[in-house]
C-alpha cells in the first residue's frame, strides 16, 4: 500500500509537470482559455434551462396558449430564474426599470370591405395568403364599426418625375377630402404610419386601413406596422396589401364602398425591467458585452426566440466563472451579461439601456470638452469640436463590444454570423448600412473570430446583413463595435444550405417563428450547443485579450479558408460621417428574416 501511495504520487507530479510544459504554457492565449469555456458549454444544462423558461410562462388571455411577453407575469417568471440562478453561482444582479407600454391585440378581430372578407395574418395559411394586419398600438373599435371609406391623396404613377409617396403625411393632405365618419384608407410611404393616422383622426376619419405603397415587389404584401408606443392615436389602424387599395380605389368610381370592422385590445403602462450583471474579475475600463431579450411574443412562450439566446447567456456566466477559478489564468476584460426586455415591442429595453447608459457618458464628455474650450452652449460646437467630443466619449465608455444572441436554435438552422465587415451583404436589401455607411470600428474583427470557431469546428457560416432588426441597433447607434449569431427566421432554406446543415429545403428556418407552436419542441439541440459554444469561445477570447483587435490572425489566417457560403462582394472604400447617437434606420420588414411582433414603424422616429 505504501509503494503503491508513492507510485501514484510520483505519477501526478510527472502528469502535472507535463501539464505545465503542454497545457498550461498556452495559458495566456486568449485561445486556450476561450476553447476551454466553449469545451463547457453542454446540451443537457442548456436544455434543463430552457425547460425551466418554459415552465416560466403562463397562458395566455384567450387560453390557447402560454406566454412571456414583457409586462407579463410570464416574463416575471424569467426574470426570477435568471436572477436566482446568477445569485446562487455568485453574481450580483441589477435590474434596470422602465414604464413600458404593453399592447395586445385580443382575439375577435375582423375586417371586411366591399362586402369581402378579409383574411388576417393570424389566419394565413400556405395557400390562403394574409391580406391585413392590425397595427399595434392601434386604438380599440368598441364594438363592431360600418362606415363608408375614403382616399387621401394616393399616388399610382410610379414611374413619374412627380411622383408623390407622401400621402396622409401632412395634415393638408386632408383638406378636401371628407373623411369625418368614415375609414380613411392611405398609400404608405413618405412618413411613419403614425402620422398618417393621427392626421387621419384629427381630420374626423373612425378608422384608418393603410395599404402597401406598391412601388416595388417587396412593398406590395401585408403592411404589418405600428404606430409606435408613444402614439396618441385612438382609432383602429390596420395595414393590408398593395392590390386590395388599388382595387378598392378603381371600385370607388362605380359607387360608395364600406367598410366593417372590430378590434379589441389592452393597452396599459406597466413597469418591466431589463436584468444585468457582470463578472468581478476583468478590467472595469474595458467592458466586454453579451446579451439577448429575454421576453417572447404575446402569441407563444417564445423558447426559440429567445429562449435560445437567454439560456446560452446564462449557461456561458455559469461556465465563466467556474473556469476563472479553476484555469492558472488572469481574467482581463470584465464581462457584462444583459437580458433584455420588450424586444418584440421594438427593441424597447436594448435601446432604453443604450440611450440612458451612453447618452450619459456622451453628455459627460460633452460637458469634459465644452470645459475646456470655454463653451457654453453645445450649439456653438464646430464640426471638428464635436469630433473632439465623439473621441472623449469613445474614452470613457468602457463598453468596448456587444455580441447579440438572437434565435440561435431554428429547427431548420443555418449557422449566421453577422457580416461585420460587409465584405458579402453590403448590397443586400436587408442591410441596414446601404451607400457610405460603415459599421463601428471592431465590428469586422468580431465576424472573423466567430467564423474562425466555425471554422476550426468544420462547419460553413452564412454572412447574415446588418439589418439593426435586433438588439444591437442601440450599440450600433452608439458607435460600439458590435457582433453576433442567428439561426433564421420565416425565410425558406436553400438546396444549397441543405446540403452545408441538412433539413428541409423550400421549409422555413423555423415553422413557428412568432407562433404558439415556438415551445421546447422547436429547438434544434445540435444547433443550440454549437452556438453556444461559438458564443462562449468569442466573447471569452475578448475577455483574455488586453488589446481587443490586436490579433488578427482571424482576419488574415483563418478567413482565406473560412467555408462561407458567399452571396455578393462589395467593397466600399469611403467613409460616412455618422454621429454618435445617430439612429440609423432598420431595413425594412419585407426583406429582413427578422421582425418584432409589434411591427416596424416604416420611418425610424428620431
């Protein structure tokens, strides 16, 4: 027994000693450390967390399904999980609260015109295509409404030198036109959708149906918008297809034409919260950001999205900081995780953050430089003064990167990887930086990292276009680098890309997407831990590295022999002078595989 007790003894001093001369010489590299977290991150425990989000919601108001959409107790529920379960592995939790607006469309809807019947997008089919939409945000109709409709002012002749995309957009566009009692029926475009129907309100109309602007393919479907959550409308909007207005425009010249409709809704303020926290170790000065929303659509318990993104976070703090204690190393950036809410409401809480977080630290630098120039008034600040500002506030804001994890398990996946350098999507219709536009610096570095894991991992990567239609937005505006990993949404999947994934071609990315059928059933698991994995190696070699885009061998090594499936090559050398803070507006709805249940405002509000 002695001998034996000394053999195991000296074979653990030459095993420790050969892990000192492998193992541990690498662990500096922010590699080594990255694939050992990504190595942690495990289907099971992903999956027992999506269990319990699901577990999290409640039904909903019409007993057909469950839900966690912010403002419900559901998304309470989740916020409860996530905090306990960050608390009881040793983090400290912060939960940011905002009065939001939550708005729900009940069940009963109906719209009619010219004594047909039309077809709601809750009641689409393969074969029976939608042909309206309720806006959110829109007022209730109180009981059935029959009233005769009436144009504005819409344009048809597209292909004019004068041709008018502003219809509804003035409230002189009413003058003339009798639309007291009636349902004012306007051509999109020119204008958010708000202002149409507020304009159309004060100028008597009961309702107001707003029909595609049909100046090309992709604006001839379904409007599905929203007036926003600061509207001050009060009559039932709806959005409905581009053929239908123009077919009940020539119909007017044979006679009147009405309208019947009904719409119920809950509209109150209630008070959600985005939930935070962050590592003790790292640098407080460069702060490395992960997050995804936490809350689902009204209609389902949203465990695709974003459940999927949710539990990825969560597992990657737990995994963090369990191999911060046991790995030799020094963690070098402190990384922050962030759950947000209201994202399908328009990416309320993201952007809350952003606007209360950076607009301080730009206001602070602001005040730093008018000081010291002797200024008074930001308004005297030159071109060149507020440049000087910019690069103050890029000093002091420790936000140095956001990674977003938005639906990262479809069942028929593709693996995204935004196209941060928009060396392949800067042509795309769904590409939020079109012309000069440039993405914050760093943004290019973050793409070639996530396919350098994909890579290393033997998988193809498609690049997805900037479409700022998720969480990111926010950080974009603000000039901080930004990346990150989608799966697909509503869109069909190639033969090409089933021939890289397998699945199903012609078949959405996820059959469910914003649906009562997104539940535990429509996670892919191979594609939630792969992701998760990717997530965990990127945002972990950020918090390893001193200088964050100092390496460049996945720009330079690794991306000749990136497999990617490539679309288009742009290349764009000039430069746009984007000011912090900014909003650069969302690709549009119509071309984008990524959408929010309230719908898009058509005109980003300034």
């Amino acid at each position: 027994m002695k001998t034996f007790n000394v053999s195991t003894k000296k074979v653990l001093v030459v095993a420790m000693s050969a892990a000192l001369l492998t193992g541990f010489a690498g662990c500096e590299d922010p590699r080594w450390v990255a694939n050992k977290v990504s190595k942690a991150m495990k289907e099971k425990n992903l999956f027992d967390h999506l269990e319990a989000l699901e577990a999290a919601a409640i039904p909903t108001p019409d007993g057909n399904s469950i839900t966690r959409a912010a403002g419900t107790d559901g998304y309470a529920n989740s916020v409860d999980y996530i905090k306990q379960t960050l608390e009881k592995h040793g983090y400290e939790v912060t939960l940011q609260e905002f009065d939001f607006r939550s708005w729900v469309e009940l069940d009963g809807t109906t719209l009619s015109v010219n004594g047909q019947q039309l077809v709601h997008v809750r009641d689409a089919t393969d074969d029976i295509p939608a042909d309206y939409a309720a806006m959110s945000y829109s007022g209730s109709s109180d009981g059935a409404i029959s009233a005769d409709i009436a144009f504005v002012t819409p344009d048809f002749d597209f292909e004019s030198p004068d041709y008018d995309d502003t219809d509804g957009c003035e409230a002189s566009d009413f003058d003339g036109v009798d639309v007291t009692g009636k349902v004012a029926v306007i051509q999109r475009g020119g204008c958010t959708f708000d202002s149409k129907v507020v304009n159309a309100e004060n100028a008597g109309a009961v309702g107001v149906i707003v029909f595609n602007q049909g100046n090309n393919d992709g604006r001839k479907s379904v409007v599905n918008g929203t007036l926003g959550s600061d509207s001050e409308a009060t009559i039932p909007a709806f959005g409905a297809r581009y053929d239908l207005g123009k077919e009940w425009y020539d119909a007017l010249e044979s006679g009147a034409i009405t309208a019947a409709l009904s719409v119920q809704t809950e509209d109150e303020i209630v008070v959600t919260e985005n939930l935070l926290a962050e590592t003790k170790a790292g640098d407080p000065d460069q702060i490395v950001m992960v997050g995804a929303h936490l809350d689902s659509v009204p209609e389902g318990p949203g465990i695709q999205d974003n459940g999927s993104g949710s539990a990825a976070i969560l597992e990657y703090a737990i995994r963090l900081k369990k191999k911060m204690k046991r790995l030799p190393v020094t963690q070098k950036n402190k990384v922050r995780f962030a759950w947000w809410a209201a994202e399908e409401a328009g990416l309320v809480g993201s952007e809350y953050y952003t606007g209360e977080v950076f607009g301080a630290y730009y206001a602070d630098a602001q005040a730093q430089i008018m000081e010291e120039l002797g200024i008074s008034d930001p308004s005297e600040l030159t071109d060149e003064q507020r440049e000087m500002v910019e690069a103050r506030y890029f000093e002091i804001n420790p936000i140095k990167m956001y990674l977003n994890f938005d639906m990262i398990a479809s069942p028929n996946y593709i693996y995204g990887v935004m196209d941060g350098d928009l060396s392949d999507t800067k042509d795309s219709p769904d590409n939020a930086y079109p012309g000069d536009f440039e993405p914050p610096e760093g943004t290019g570095h973050i793409e070639g990292l996530f396919n350098e894991f994909f890579n290393d991992n033997d998988e193809t990567t498609v690049p997805q276009a900037l479409s700022k239609r998720s969480d990111y937005s926010g950080f974009a505006d603000w000039g901080i680098a930004f990346g990150g990993l989608f799966t697909g949404a509503e869109k069909t999947k190639s033969a090409e890309e089933v021939e890289q994934f397998g699945g199903e071609v012609d078949v959405a990315y996820d059959k469910c997407y914003h649906q009562a059928c997104d539940d535990i059933n429509n996670v892919n698991n191979v594609a939630m831990e792969m992701n998760s994995r990717a997530l965990a190696y990127v945002a972990t070699f950020y918090a390893m590295s001193e200088d964050l885009y100092a390496d460049d061998k996945n720009q330079q090594d690794a991306a000749p022999e990136t497999r990617t499936l490539r679309t288009l090559a742009v290349h764009d050398d000039h430069e746009h002078e984007h000011r912090i803070g900014e909003k650069i507006k969302s690709a549009s709805r119509e071309v984008a595989d990524h959408g929010h249940f309230h719908g898009d405002f058509d005109q980003d509000r300034k």
